[in-house]
C-alpha cells in the first residue's frame, strides 16, 4: 500500500515535469521559435551552444531553483579534485591560467627574451627542485626550536601576565611564519600539513607541486609573469568591447537612479550621479608593465641562483616587504593600478574609486568575443561590471566621495532610506539555509556583496536590451542552435554559470563563517528572484521561490 502510493507519487512528479519542460521550452511565446527566428550556426554559435547545454540540468524547474536549473549538468560531471576544498567555473578558469603560465615558465629562455622574464624562469626552476628544499626545511625547524626554547625561559611572577601576553603574540607570529612558508617544505612537511588540511578544509591529497610554484612566481613577480601572459593570451581588441560594456552599464546605473529611485532625495541623487561617472575603469594590465626598462629596473636587485631556491625566496620576501613599505605617508596614485593581470578576478577600490577588471577574467565563459551572443558576454561580465561599479554605492563604498575621500555626501533622510532598503535584503538572506554547510546564509555578513549582485544583474540586463535596441534596431540576436532558449533566457543563464560552484563540508561552513559573499546557489537565487525581469523571461508563477513578487528587495 504505502510502496504503491509512493510510486504513484513519484509518477506524478515525473509527470509534473515533463508537463512543465514542454510548456517552458516548447511553447512558440517563451522560445521565440516561430518562422521568423533565425539561428546562428557559426562555430562560435555551435561552441557556445554545447558549453550552455553540458551545464544545464533540465530536469529542475528553473522557476523553483534557478541555480540548479543552470549548473546541476556541470556540477555532475565535474567532482570536487582531491586537493581542493572547493570547485567551480571559477577554480576551474584559475587551473586554465595556470596552466598556460606553466607552459611559458618552463619554455627555454632564449637571447633576446625580458631580463624580468629571465629571472622568473629561474625562480620557477629553483621552486621545482625539490631536493633543495630541504635546506629550507631545516632552517624551519631551528626557528621551531628556538620558540620551544623561549617557553622555558623563567621569568618573574610579577611579569607573569605580560609574559604570557609577549608569549602569545610571539607563538602566533612564528607561527604564521612557519605556516606561511609551510608548502614550499619537503614532503615530510607537506604530509604534516596534509593532516591539517584535511580537518579544516576536507582536502584529501598534496596540490601539484609545478602549480604551486607558478603561483609562487606569480605572485612574488607579478609584473613579469603578467607581461608574459599578456603578451601570449591577452588580445587588445577585448579592451573595444569592454568599453561599449562599462559605458552600458554606467548609463544604465544612472538611468535606474534617476528614473526608478523613488527613496533618494535630490541632491543626493545628484552626487551619486557624479560618482558613478567618476568611477574609473581598469582593464586588462597596468599600461606600465609592456616598459621593457621599467620591468627590468622594478626587480633589479633580484640575483636568482637555480640551486638556491630558499635564498630566492628571501629575495622575493625582502623585495616585496621593502614595496610594500615604501607606499607609507605617501599619497593614493588614483589612475593608476597594480593589479596582477593574470588574477582571475574583479575588483571595486574605494579609495580610488576604481574597476577592476585584469586579463585572466576576461575569458569565456565570463568573457566572451564578438563573434558570439552578447547576451551571455552581459549576463557574465557584464553583470560583473556592474557589480562591482555598485560596490561604489553599497553599504561601505557609499561612503567615499567620487574622489575616494570618506566624506559623508548623504543627506540624513537619504542615509535612512537606505538602512531600510538594505534591512529587506539582510532579511531575505538570513532565512537561505545552506545544506552543504548545515547553516543559514549571514544577511549582514554578506550585505555589500548581495547588494552588489542584485545591482549587477539589473544594471547589465539594462544595458543589454539597450544595446539591442541601439546597435540592432530592436531585432533580437540569432538564437543558439539546439538550445531552444531566447536571448533574454541565455542572459540570466550566463550570470548562473559564472557561479556554478560545489563545495566540501568543511569549506561550506568556513564560507559562511568568514565569506565575505553569499554561497553560489543563493548569490543566483537571492539576485534573481527579486528582479521582476527574470520571473517574465521564464515566466515564473507568482507562488514559485524565483518570483518574490511583492516580498521582492530592492536598493539600486
Ligand atoms: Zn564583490
């Protein structure tokens, strides 16, 4: 009896959906497929077509849970690797960066090759010998040794307190010293360090060592390993069309404030118009790093020695350290940016009022050229861009003048109005319970970045209609062969792609503890099931999670 009804049960969920994929994918007014549609049948189209279709998971409603909808094929097919506590499209675009930088680190250096480069090749080969790492390791342990022996000096017991104060301040930094330096050890280190990383991160085996030591070099030469990426991956023509993105973009912002803010009062309203086109846009590298002289000059004090891999890393440190101080009582260079252009990443920086946005994550599938539909180059990096303009005016970044000043240029009642508006969103937030993790998603914690996220989406879904409008006389893209999704469709399946994301236990909870963002899954459903955009393009009910209806926020 109970075997049978559930079985009936079973059938008639199965039945459900088979019922709702034909109305979402068949039905001529949610396809757009009537006679008149046209397909793009390119090769880019086709690429594109197969990279949509081998993520998706179409037996999810896209109406209930979007994200899996989106990312479910993908996360199947693409199990977390025995060294990562994490993996997704990003991780998975890093491993690609790597990879190519592996390629020109190890390629013979030649005659006329950048004296910058030269070095960065040696540092590579002096972190891949590993029989001299043992040198390093045994430094370690004489600097181990010497905290153990400071334990057992004997002081007074009138000095007691402070003693176990210095004790404790002492412990702690020779132990981010140690710890620090941990994985560029022999492997009786590294095996040690397994051990702890499998308790705090789930990791279950040692990262390649060839990709730990190009992200040692990378990130110890980062102008040299970034002109060497650039000059082989970086095509300049991506800088055209990130323009006509962030122009976009910024007018769709300052449209939305002027014609949609109904919370905001004038003079305010004013002064964010002005920031937001003051806001400035980096894009690809530091024009300073294709000056052959200045690459050379900036690391000259670096003598690199293959066989003397523990000296070169204190070379690299005491380079960096004396950088680093360097910048002290000195004044923010507000156009320039240094940025490492093999990052793949984005930035928002306050105190310049600055985009960022480096070589690596001007790839597909964030970026994606001409010769495909801009629809998914504006529901990935174009939401990107506006994300991180609308950190410009999230609950930190609102408080820097377009000049990057902290300089209070909000009225009052402004500032009020804002605190409401940003109270729905820490609520909707704080009720997402994340099942990887066993915790529910911090609204307060993750604030600027959801605020972000949800300013994003409809900043680039703006502009990416506009564009429609502008550049093709209102007549919609090809559509992408195979897909059976129109353009507005593939815009918010985009923006869910660059979030596919799985997670170990372990880095779930540690996510929500110390994350800045929301988990990947309600980054997709917070954002999208309060945009009214959305639930018309997949025509979600008024009952489903992806429409919000009138419990909807919304800020910029
Ligand atoms: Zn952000």
């Amino acid at each position: 009896m109970t075997k049978n009804l559930i079985k009936m049960s079973s059938l008639i969920l199965s039945q459900n959906k088979v019922l709702f994929l034909t109305k979402m994918f068949f039905s001529p007014s949610v396809s757009q497929r009537s006679s008149k549609a046209e397909f793009c049948l390119s090769p880019e189209c086709i690429e594109a077509a197969g990279s949509i279709l081998s993520k998706l998971d179409r037996t999810v409603n896209p109406c209930e849970d979007f994200y899996t909808f989106s990312c479910g094929g993908w996360l199947k097919e693409n199990p977390i690797p025995e060294d990562s506590s994490s993996h997704g499209i990003y991780p998975w675009l890093r491993q690609h960066v790597d990879i190519k930088l592996k390629e020109l680190l190890e390629a013979p250096s030649h005659a006329k090759e950048l004296e910058a480069v030269t070095k960065a090749k040696i540092l590579y080969r002096s972190c891949m010998n590993e029989s001299k790492t043992i040198l390093f390791s045994k430094i370690i342990i004489m600097l181990y040794s010497l905290r153990t022996q400071h334990n057992k000096n004997n002081l007074k017991t009138a000095s007691l307190i402070l003693f176990c104060l210095f004790r404790t301040i002492a412990n702690y930094i020779q132990w981010r010293t140690v710890f620090s330096k941990i994985t560029t050890l022999s492997r009786r280190f590294l095996y040690r360090y397994l051990d702890f990383a499998r308790v705090i991160s789930g990791t279950t085996s040692l990262t390649p060592r060839w990709d730990k030591c190009v992200n040692y070099v990378e990130n110890s030469l980062v102008y040299a390993t970034g002109r060497l990426f650039v000059d082989a991956h970086f095509q300049e023509d991506k800088k055209h069309m990130m323009e006509e993105l962030i122009e976009g973009i910024r007018w769709a912002f300052i449209d939305m404030l002027e014609k949609e803010n109904d919370w905001m009062d004038e003079q305010t309203k004013q002064r964010a118009v002005e920031k937001a086109h003051a806001v400035l846009a980096k894009v690809g590298y530091p024009e300073f790093i294709l000056n052959d002289t200045y690459l050379s000059e900036d690391i000259k004090e670096l003598e690199f020695n293959e066989k003397d891999y523990y000296g070169n890393v204190m070379q690299t440190l005491k380079m960096i350290a004396k950088s680093d101080v360097s910048w002290l009582r000195k004044s923010v260079p507000r156009t320039e940016w240094f940025t490492n252009p093999t990052t793949v990443n984005a930035f928002y920086s306050s105190s310049t009022n600055q985009i960022r946005f480096p070589a690596g994550e001007l790839q597909k599938p964030f970026f994606w050229g001409k010769e495909y539909p801009r629809s998914l180059s504006y529901g990935a990096i174009g939401v990107i861009v506006g994300h991180e303009l609308t950190h410009g005016f999230d609950n930190n970044g609102r408080k820097y003048d377009k000049n990057g000043n902290l300089d209070q240029w909000w009225s009052e009642s402004s500032v009020t109005a804002f605190n409401e508006k940003t109270q729905c969103m820490i609520d909707q937030y704080n009720d997402y319970y994340w099942e990887e993790a066993g915790l529910n998603v911090r609204g307060k914690r993750t604030l600027a970045e959801n605020i972000a996220d949800n300013g994003g989406v409809r900043e680039a879904f703006r502009a990416y209609r506009r564009w429609v409008d502008n550049s093709r006389g209102g007549v919609e893209e090809p559509l992408l062969p195979g897909v059976d999704l129109n353009n507005n469709q593939l815009f918010f399946l985009s923006y869910a792609h660059v979030r596919c994301n799985s997670y170990r236990p372990e880095a779930a909870r540690e996510q929500i503890q110390s994350g800045a963002h929301s988990p990947p899954k309600y980054r997709v459903i917070g954002a999208m099931s309060n945009y009214e955009e959305f639930r018309k393009t997949f025509n979600c009910p008024q009952s489903s999670v992806m429409n919000r209806g009138a419990q909807s926020c919304r800020v910029w």
